[in-house]
C-alpha cells in the first residue's frame, strides 16, 4: 500500500525550498560613505550598497539576477523597492540615496529590514514633476531616459530625484503597470513607456486672452512702425518722398481745376488740400533695418517701377526704320483700255472723245 515511501531514506519527493535573503541593517545616507565612493552618481539613483557578507549570503543562497530587494523602515513601516550597486560598505550598515530616505522617513542609524524579492518587468510608467521648472527642460525625454539608467526598480508614491544641469528635480511615481500587491516594477532591459502629469503648481494658460493680447501688441507695433508712415531709412534711401511728389503732381494735374458754382448761388465747398510729401531729408540711417509689419487688412504693392530702357537698341531701332527704303514706286499701265477703267496717263487721249464705227455699212451699187 505505501510503496510510494521506501522509507526513510529517499522515499519523499524532494521539494526545493524557497530561498531568500532578510536581514536587519543600520541605514545612513550615501553622503556619509568614504570620499573613495562615487557619491554623485549613486545619489541620484535606485541602488543601495550593501556589506560584503551580505554578498556572501546571496552567493549561498543562489538568487537569480537581476538582485532586487524590499526595504522597509522598522520605525515608520514605510516601504520601497531597489537594486544593489556595490557591497562596500561596512558590517551592519547599509548606504540609500538621501531621496529614499526621506521616501522612508528614515534617520541616520535608523534600522531598515531588506529582504529580496521579485518584481514584474514595467511596462508602463506615470510621472509627476513636483515643480514647474521642470518644464525649461528642452528635452526632458532624454534627460529621463540617460537618469533612468541608474534605476533598477519604481515604486507608486516615490519620489525620486534626478540631477540635471546642477539642479535637481523631484518626480512623483504616480502609476506603474502590470499592477501588483508590491506596487512596483523591474525596469532593467525593458521598453519601458513613460506619461507625464501637470507638474505641481501649473496653470493652464488661457490660450484665447493670450492670443488677443499677442495680436493686439502687433496691430499697435504695425501702426507705429516708420515703415508704414514712410518715414524709416529704407524711404530715405530710396528717397520714397520725391517718388511720392511725383505720383501727386501727375495724378491731379489737369485734373477738374478751378472752382464750382451751385445753380442755388451757394458757394462751393473747398477742395480737401492734397496731402503733404513726406521728408525724409532728416532721417538717420544708422539705425537698425524694421521689418515691414502691416496690419490686418492691409497689403503693400511696392513702390512706383520705371520700366528700363536700353538705349542703345533704342538707337539700333531708329537706324532700322531709318534705312528702310520704298521699293516698286510709279503707276501701272495696262495694254487694252477700258471703259470702267480710268486712265490716269495723260499722254494717251481719253477713249469717249474717239469716233466710233457705225454699226451698218450700206454700200451703194450704183
């Protein structure tokens, strides 16, 4: 009946035990390490350094790469996730970035249990700027991707810190997927998505009284500017004042001069004065080159053109007409008059003063 036994010897089916590391450390920020320590780097990422036996514990206990661990502050029993990047530190301490211990609410000498753990690969990742400085970042992309390489895990509700162009910047962890109880995500050789959120503090702008005012300051900046009065440098450059003179004197000369009379004797109301030339003659031409903003409504044509002339194929022209001569010149003849036809040779008399022939002979026999 238990053949399934055998005895003691061998008869249980083996089951491997579940491995993993737990052990109880003093945490200290990695300000506190040796100066022989990379701080900067490590500061403003998601590893801890751990002592060398705790090496040797995991090199026993065979855990599988990628390291993870769980820490969790024994005074506050707030909890977060993270990877190891050194086991330099020395026997019973451990060294955190300043970010998770304040994440932990943790003092200096505080004791922290960390425990391994595994984590699922992230997918998906929601961030919030806790300032709106981060949005002078040109490109925050790549400045998340370049601080995301010294992260091993996320964890919702962290508060992370990345190093910028000597500031630094505080991002919320906001959401992670796949979700989990742990509320955290590997994020090591994986695609990782990223979302952000308005960074706190932010107003969105009203965009349609912003762009009101924008267009109001060009109208004022258009009706102001010296090129629509003609009187910038490039007018009295191209002395745009005679221009105009000439325009006005050809446009009203001959023109309905003089005085009117009503039928009821009442006087005539004067004509509107022509509008004054514009001087440019105490312009100064050091000063920088304006655009010609026109306002809405308004279009600019450019200045009155005087088609060139070539004189010389002027000259060439008049020689040609010059040089023409009129060939095949006196007055036709024709060999039979006619009587339709009105002979203009004078030579020849006319053919109505002729005597005809009758039209019957009679011969006398006689």
């Amino acid at each position: 009946m238990f053949t399934s036994f055998g005895g003691f010897g061998g008869g249980f089916p083996t089951v491997p035990l579940q491995q993993s590391f737990d052990d109880y450390f003093r945490c200290y920020p990695i300000a506190m390490m040796p100066d022989s320590i990379r701080k900067d780097d490590a500061n403003y990422g998601g590893k801890i350094f751990l002592p060398q036996s705790a090496l040797n514990k995991l090199t026993m206990l065979q855990i599988r790469y990628p390291m993870l661990f769980k820490i969790t502050s024994e005074t506050s029993n707030f909890s977060t996730h993270s990877g190891v990047l050194e086991f330099t530190a020395e026997e019973g301490r451990c060294y955190l970035p300043q970010w998770m211990m304040e994440t932990l609410q943790s003092e200096p000498g505080s004791l922290v249990n960390i425990k391994s753990t595994d984590l699922k690969q992230g997918s998906f990742v929601k961030l919030e700027p806790q300032s709106v400085d981060f949005l002078d970042i040109t490109d925050p992309k790549a400045v998340l991707e370049n601080a995301l390489r010294h992260f091993t895990t996320l964890t919702v509700d962290d508060i992370i810190e990345l190093n910028y162009n000597d500031t630094i910047y505080k991002i919320k962890i906001l959401e992670v997927k796949p979700e989990s109880e742990s509320n955290g995500i590997c994020v090591i050789e994986t695609d990782l998505e990223t979302d952000f959120a308005p960074p706190v503090g932010y107003v969105e702008p009203d965009y349609a009284a912003q762009k009101e005012e924008n267009d109001r300051k060009k109208r004022e900046n258009a009706l102001s500017a010296p090129s629509l009065k003609g009187k910038g440098s490039m007018a009295k450059k191209i002395n745009y004042g005679e221009t105009l003179k000439q325009a006005l004197q050809e446009a009203t000369q001959n023109k309905f001069q003089g005085s009117g009379v009503k039928l009821s004797g009442k006087k005539v109301a004067e004509p509107t004065p022509p509008p004054q030339s514009v001087d440019t003659d105490e312009l100064d031409l050091s000063g920088p080159v304006k655009p010609l903003n026109l306002p809405e409504g308004y279009l600019f044509f450019g200045f009155p053109v005087v088609p060139y002339k070539d004189e010389f194929e002027e000259a060439e022209k008049k020689q040609q007409e010059g040089d023409k001569k009129v060939v095949f010149q006196g007055a036709g003849q024709s060999l039979r008059a006619s009587k339709k036809r009105k002979d203009k040779n004078k030579k020849h008399p006319a053919l109505k003063n002729k005597a005809r022939s009758p039209d019957v002979i009679v011969i006398d026999s006689d």
